[in-house]
C-alpha cells in the first residue's frame, strides 16, 4: 500500500506501473524524488486523499 509519507523514489522504485497516475497529476520522474507524495500534493494544490486513491486503485 502507497501511503503520503512514502517518496516519489520510494514509490516509482516498489511501484513502477505508478508512473502513468503520477505523471497526469503533475509529477515528473526526473525531479522531487525526495518529496513525499504529501509534500508534493500541497506543492502542486492537489489531495493527498485523491492523489493515493488513484495510486493505490490496483492494490
């Protein structure tokens, strides 16, 4: 399970299929791998809650 504490590295690296979700919310793979996706929600306006439910829907 992908939880908001995780990082964009720790998530594309267990979670590879994610890609895709992060991409169409604003993520890029080449930047903020250090961010959790809770950092990176508030940075780009996003919520957390919805940002997870999409990332976790095949799990």
């Amino acid at each position: 399970m992908i939880t908001k504490d995780m990082t964009l590295a720790e998530v594309l690296r267990g979670h590879p299929q994610t890609r895709q979700v992060l991409l169409a919310h604003g993520f890029c793979d080449c930047c903020g791998g250090n961010l959790t996706l809770e950092e990176g929600a508030r940075a780009r306006g996003i919520s957390v809650e919805k940002l997870l439910k999409a990332l976790n829907i095949n799990f």
